[in-house]
C-alpha cells in the first residue's frame, strides 16, 4: 500500500474521532490504553533487563547501586507526574526535563564508572 493511502486511512481515523459524537471520550480511552500498553512495555522490558544482566547489577558497588536505582525511580515518578507538572506551567515542564535530565546523567555516570573497570 502506497504511503498517501496509508496517511488517508490515518486521516480518515482521525476525523472519525473528532467529528463522531463521543469521539472526544473515545480518544481519551484510547489513549489511556495507548499510555498503560507502553509503560507495561517498559516494565517487562525493564524486568527482562534486569534477569539477563544480574551479574553485572551485583558487581556495581553499593554506591552505583543507589545511583542507578534512584535515577529509574526518580524517572518514573517524574513520569506519573507528567500531568501535574505541566498544569503547573513553564515551570513544571522545566523542572520535569530537568528531573529526567538529571536521571539521564545518573544513568550514565553508572554506565561510564561500571565500563571504566572492565
């Protein structure tokens, strides 16, 4: 299938939804659905993560340990928040990049200390 039929379907789906009556409901389910399909993704890709690089998360030392479990933990919370904090305005969003900016570095400090031994 060509790539304009494949945008006109795209179209065609979402004026159904603007223009439908309960269209705007239905979106809203829909994307709750789309929203707990990925962080469920994220979570099993998480756990199946942590099963196969066991070894490597027990020969971090204990400080690393914490670095890296503090910054998935932050990361999450930040994104439960997501809602909250950009109601809050300019503010809230800069105050969420910078949460996930500074678990984005946790990450790598941890990474970049636990490569620097091997």
């Amino acid at each position: 299938m060509p790539l304009a039929g494949k945008f006109a379907i795209v179209a065609l789906v979402a004026l159904l939804f603007t223009a439908l009556p309960g269209g705007g409901r239905a979106l809203d389910v829909l994307l709750a659905l789309l929203t707990i399909a990925f962080f469920t993704a994220i979570a099993l890709f998480g756990y199946r993560l942590y099963h196969q690089y066991r070894f490597q998360l027990d020969s971090l030392t204990e400080r690393q340990r914490l670095v890296l479990y503090s910054s998935i933990g932050m990361a999450f919370l930040a994104f439960c928040a997501t809602g909250r904090m950009f109601d809050a305005g300019g503010a809230g969003a800069v105050a969420w990049l910078a949460l996930l900016g500074i678990c984005s570095f946790g990450l790598y400090w941890v990474w970049t200390q636990y490569r620097s031994y091997g």
